[in-house]
C-alpha cells in the first residue's frame, strides 16, 4: 500500500508544508519561481509512486534522486531571494535530507540487488 511507503508519506508531508509558502512568495515570483517548486516536488512524488510500482526501479529512482537535487537548489534560490526565511529554509533543507537519505537507502538496495 502506498500509504505505508515512509519515503512516499515524507513527501507528501513535505507538499502539504511547502504549498502555504509558495503562497506567500511575491506575487510577481508565485507564478514563475514558486510554481516551479512546486512543479518539481510533485514530480518528486510521482517519481515515488511510479517507482514504487515499477519493476525495474534504479531508472526512476535515479530520475527521483535528480529532481530531490533540482528541488534542493530551487528552494535555496528562494531563501536567498528573500522569498524563504532563514527558518523555512532551514526547514525545508531538514525534510529534503530526509527524504534524500531515504531515496538513497532505497536506491543502494535495488542497485546491490543486481
């Protein structure tokens, strides 16, 4: 069930905390830097979701692993733009590690297997 995928569960945690902040990016930034987060963290899920489905899974997971490392830097050109606070940002870099020494575990386990 896709529920009790951990990785897939910090993820959407992740969405549900990073929506009501894009919202408050300038409004001249919300459609163009913030839709592109948010664009790019649900990639991420779907990544998630269709590897956890899929058979051969180091492809996805590796495409999932490229989208976490665009996400990371889309959320740091926020804070530095002055659209994260120090605090969100600081957030925000906290759950994607998580979420990336998941990735990673998850990889390192197909990649062993062949």
């Amino acid at each position: 069930m896709l529920e009790d995928l951990i990785i897939y569960q910090k993820t959407y945690d992740f969405i549900l905390w990073l929506h009501p902040a894009v919202n408050k990016f300038p409004k001249s930034q919300r459609f163009v830097l913030g839709q592109r987060i948010e664009n790019k963290a649900l990639d991420l899920v779907q990544s998630i979701i269709i590897a956890n489905a899929a058979r051969e899974k180091t492809p996805i997971l590796a495409q999932a692993s490229m989208e976490l490392d665009e996400l990371r830097i889309l959320i740091r050109l926020a804070k530095d733009l002055h659209f994260l606070s120090v605090r969100q940002y600081g957030l925000a870099a906290e759950k994607l590690n998580e979420i990336g020494r998941m990735l990673a575990g998850w990889r390192n386990r197909f990649s062993q297997a062949i």
